[in-house]
C-alpha cells in the first residue's frame, strides 16, 4: 500500500481490508509492504492501533516500509502489537522482510 498521505482511516482501511482477506482464505501469515510519504502522528494513531492489533491475534505481520525516517514509529507499533498479543516484525528493507518470511515458512511449513 501506498500514496502521497497517511492518515488515521487510511491506515484503518487497509489494515481492516488486510484483516478481511487474512481472515477470508485462512492466512495465519503476511507480508505487507507500505510506502506513504507522510506518517502518522503516534498520539493520534495510537487508539487505533490497539484496536486493530486485537483483531490480528493468530495472525503473524511482516511489515516493511519503503520510507526509512518511518522507522521508529513502525518500531512502536510493533511494540503495541506485541503487547496486544499479535507476532510481528518491522523492516526497513524487504530483503529482510522476504528472509524473515521465508525462515518462518521453512520453520512451520517444511516437508519431512
């Protein structure tokens, strides 16, 4: 997802749009990949990030975002994620994120 502006149901909308789909086909993982110019204030968002993280618990979030000032905000958001229960994991980069992707398919999904 991406864009000119972030804002509070921007984000709303596709998190709960990510949700549906997760929830629809069963998806108990995901990647997703943001680039917005602009972030959103932490006070602001900070509501509707506790709101959301409980309804992705069973649900595990490689997030990474195209924009590196965005960084420790992600990072935050991680932290009430993980305080709400939810698996997730920020990157800058998405060699990192498809590595972290690819360690936890190969650990959960791996034939014998």
């Amino acid at each position: 997802v991406g864009g000119e502006k972030d804002g509070i149901k921007t984000s709303e909308d596709y998190w709960m749009a990510i949700l549906s789909v997760c929830k629809q086909k069963q998806y108990n993982l995901v990647l997703v990949e943001e680039n917005f110019k602009t972030e959103v204030d932490l006070e602001k968002i900070y509501p509707s990030l506790v709101r959301l993280a409980e309804h992705f618990r069973g649900i595990t979030i490689i997030f990474v975002d195209h924009q590196l000032s965005h960084y420790s905000t992600n990072k935050f958001g991680q932290m009430i994620a993980e305080n709400q229960g939810v698996a997730c994991h920020v990157y800058n980069s998405t060699d990192e994120a498809y590595e972290k992707l690819n360690e936890i398919i190969n650990r959960h999904y791996r034939t014998a």
